[in-house]
C-alpha cells in the first residue's frame, strides 16, 4: 500500500477510535436518559430544543465554518507558511465567537417564536410548548461553545491531528452523565419534571464547554496564540467569510432535513420525536465512526493536492476515502436493517422505555439506515467542492434537496408514518450525493471513479448481500432469542462471513484494515 494509502488509513482509524469512545459514551448518555424519562412527551420537548441549537451549531460550526475555514487555512499553510496559518487562526476564531454569540443571544430572545414555528403540532398541549420554549433559551449557549470547538477541531484536522478532536466531543456525555449520576431526575410532579430536564440541558451546556477547552489546551500546546485578532487583520478571514454561507447551506441539508422531520414528527403520535432522534444516534455511529471519518480526514488532503495543483493526488484521496466507506458502511447498513429491532431493545428497552417505543423507534431506524452509504458519500462529495472552494453547486443542489425532502416528508408520513420521514431523508440524501458526483466528475480533469475503484465496490456490494443472507437465515432461525443474544450472534455472523468472503474477493481494503 502506498504512503499516502497508509497515511489516509491510519488517520480515518484514529477518527474512528476516538469517535468509538466517544460514540459509546454517548450511548450510555442516552440510555440514562430514556431510563429516567421514558420515550414520551418529556424527553419530546427535551429532543425539540435540543434540535434547535444543534441546527444552528451545524450550520454555523461543523457544517459551515470548519468546511470553509479547513480549505483556506491549508492553502495559507501550504503558500503563506506557518506565522500567517496562525495569525489566520486567530481572526477567524474572534471572528466566529462573534458570530456565534450574536445568534446565541437571538435565539435566547427569539426563542419562543422558534419553537413555534418548528414545533407547531406541540400546540396542542400548551405546556408541552412552553416547556421546550424553556428549554431552548437554556441550550442555545451550547451553540457558542460547540461551535467553537468544531473550528478549534478543523485546525487540528488541518494539522493532521484526528484522535482528540474526535475524542474532546465526548465532553456532552460525560457532562450528562455526571449530572444523572449525581442528581437523578424526580418525576413525581410537573414542577420536578421541568427541574430535572432543565439540569439535563444546563449540564448539556457544561459539557460543550468541555469539548472547546480540550482543544483550547491542545492547541496552546502547538503554540497557537489564542488571544483574540481583529478579524479583518488576515485577507484570508474574506475567503473563508465567502465560503461561510454556502458551506452552511450545503453540508447542513441533513439537520436541516432534520428540522422538516421534527416538525413533521410534531404532529404524529407522542414519542415519533424521540423515536427519531434515537433512531438516528443509532445509525450515526457507523456514519460518525466511519463515513463522517473519511470525509474529515479527506478535506485537509484534498485541499492540500488542489493548493499544489496535483489532481492525479486529489482523484487517488477521493477514491480511497469512497472506497473505505463502501467497505465499512455497506455491511453496516444490511446489519441495521436486519437486526434493527433487537438493537433498539437491548440498547433501550429498560426503565420507562416501553416495547411500543422500542417497534416505534424501528420503524425510523429501517429506513434511515438504508441511506448509510448515501450520507457518506454526500458528505465526502461536499467537502471535495470545498476543497477547490467551489461553493456554487453544493449550494444549488443542497436547496433542491430540502425541498425534495418535504415534499417527500408530506408524501410519505401518511403511509408509513414515522418510517416515512426517514424514508425522505434517504432518497433526498441518495438524490444530493448522485447529483454532486455528477458535477464534481464535469470539473475535474480525472475520472472520479477508475475501473479499479468499481470493481471494489462491486465485490463490496456482493460481498454484503452474501453477508445479508447470513444474517437473514440466522435471525429467523431463532425468532424468540433475548435480544442480546439476537445481535451478539447476528453481529459475530456477519462479521466473521464479510471478512472471510473480502478475503476469497481479495479487497485491499481488508489489507488496509489489517494493516493497522
């Protein structure tokens, strides 16, 4: 395997270590939660506001500001040196703050009519609404703090460092988990339950704070200068000011597909919000681990190949970064269809979390997790365009998509419910990624695929259906198994029969895997 191969490999698998740790904390994180509060209208009103500020903090940080700030600062590293990366690193962070904390203090006063507008089917129990109006104005501070830590993290992605960034965002768990620990929830009147979800989102905050500090000290560390810098001091704040909007719109179509399913969720039965949002945290930490993984540890790459002029370097690093996520995402996908149910019980079905919110929060997980590889690929695709700081198409086709998703939203909930609105984030998702890869392949002076690259992927695709089948044959023949013995025997099936049938295949990905 090349250098370069190597490189890309070890840095997706030092991503994925610490977001596995992290994921895991997570989990536990809500678990405790759907222990203490069930599946219902309170953790519904928690979930909304929650939403809300992560929206914001998509657009504003991970989604819009460390897409545009990575492909400019590499650039600056790579023609200006390392004095001016610094000095760059130090407006757009007084820069951000100060954005980030005009919209911080917005959504705390405009919070109510917010909520309306994206809650309007709480309406129906006023304090149900009014609870996560409350709420909201107490998370929005976690839009400052988190938002500053992803720039913080696309700095240290620029750097080649992936392990503690992905590891800082453990900070929210810990901080929730320490207050459920310490402080657990009393439900026995309305008075307590509002008392208890707002500890749970004070905690929330205490934890964003977490996630920025790590990387305060880390960079500090790198002899970074965090003092605030006027943020017209650095030509290089205009670029990536330029790319801001754009990057927002584009790499964030999936929270704000995200909001057209709460509002949607919203008006069908109590527990559909947090049956979403558990769904999806399931299907995120193979996306997180692996697909998300690729796309961070790409954009420093793929920015640094296009500021040298070097396509044939920029066309190896997407490739690789497709192929890898195929490998993983596929088998992944199949795995969570088949054994959806079981994994929901044994990882929530305890406390106040019902087997009706368990099949509830299935439905969702079926068809979101048919999107997998889609969200991978959308994401990766995104980032190349950034990488080249070509925001225009990802901008055109991100709005075509919000629009496909709610149209696809009102078309499906009726039918399928719930399992609708995840159905629509897929097909919007699997819509973006084909349509970026048609107009990144026009720009381009390489073929975005070679036939070494599809004929992975077709070994990939049949490797996983032979995989399928495995599991498939093994869930139905014992249909009354304990749900943990279901995924402990369905998951070491499928696992020891992908590997084995890469093996017979001869994927190098499996190389690359058993190379680190």
């Amino acid at each position: 395997m090349s250098d370069r191969s190597t490189s890309l490999v070890r840095s997706i698998n030092a991503f994925s270590l610490a977001t596995a740790f992290s994921r895991i904390l997570g989990y536990f994180r809500d678990a405790a939660v759907a222990y203490y509060f069930g599946g219902g209208g309170f953790t519904d009103a928690y979930y909304a506001a929650f939403r809300i500020s992560n929206l914001f903090r998509r657009v504003l940080g991970e989604g819009g500001m460390a897409a545009s700030a990575v492909p400019v600062f590499s650039a600056t590293q790579e023609t200006e040196g390392a004095e001016s990366a610094k000095r760059l690193f130090q407006s757009l962070s007084t820069g951000l703050f100060l954005l980030l904390l005009a919209v911080t203090l917005l959504g705390i006063l405009f919070a109510k009519p917010l909520v309306w507008a994206l809650t309007y089917g709480f309406a129906a129990d006023p304090r149900k609404l009014d609870l996560t109006v409350q709420l909201t104005r107490t998370l929005f501070p976690y839009l400052l703090l988190v938002g500053m830590a992803a720039l913080y993290s696309g700095i240290l992605h620029s750097l080649r460092e992936f392990f503690l960034p992905a590891l800082s965002s453990a900070g929210l768990s810990v901080a929730v988990l320490a207050y459920l620990f310490f402080f657990p929830p009393r439900l026995d009147s309305w008075e307590s339950v509002q008392a208890s979800l707002h500890g749970l989102a004070v905690a929330a905050v205490g934890g964003g704070m977490l996630h920025w500090g790590v990387q305060i000290l880390r960079l500090r560390q790198l002899q970074f200068p965090t003092r605030p810098r006027p943020p017209q001091s650095h030509p290089g704040v205009s670029r990536a000011l330029w790319l801001l909007l754009p990057a927002a719109v584009a790499l964030s179509v999936e929270q704000i597909n995200s909001f057209v399913d709460t509002i949607c969720a919203s008006f069908l039965q109590t527990g559909s919000l947090t049956a979403l949002y558990n769904s999806n945290r399931i299907m995120q930490l193979p996306l997180a681990l692996f697909g998300i993984a690729a796309a961070s540890v790409a954009l420093p790459s793929l920015s640094a190949s296009y500021a040298q002029g070097d396509w044939t370097g920029f066309t190896r690093t997407f490739r690789r970064a497709i192929r890898w996520t195929a490998f993983i995402l596929l088998p992944a996908s199949a795995g969570l269809v088949i054994l959806g149910l079981p994994i929901v019980r044994l990882l929530f079905e305890r406390g106040r979390f019902t087997p009706a919110e368990s099949l509830l929060t299935q439905q969702a997980l079926l068809y979101y997790a048919l999107g997998l590889v889609f969200f991978s690929c959308a994401k990766i695709l995104a980032n190349a365009f950034y990488a080249i700081q070509n925001p225009k198409i990802p901008v055109r086709v991100s709005l075509l998509c919000v629009a496909v998703n709610a149209g696809l939203n009102l078309l499906l909930m009726g039918p399928l419910g719930i399992g609708g609105l995840a159905l629509a984030t897929t097909l919007s998702s699997a819509l973006q990624a084909g349509l970026l890869a048609r107009k990144l392949k026009q720009r381009i002076a390489e073929p975005l695929l070679d036939s070494t690259t599809l004929q992975a992927l077709a070994k990939t695709l049949c490797n996983t259906l032979l995989m399928s089948c495995a599991c498939w044959f093994l869930k139905g023949s014992m249909p009354h198994a304990a749900a943990g013995l279901q995924v402990l025997l369905g998951v070491s099936a499928g696992v020891a029969v992908y590997l084995s049938g890469a093996y017979l295949l001869g994927l190098e990905e499996l190389r690359w895997l058993r190379s680190h």
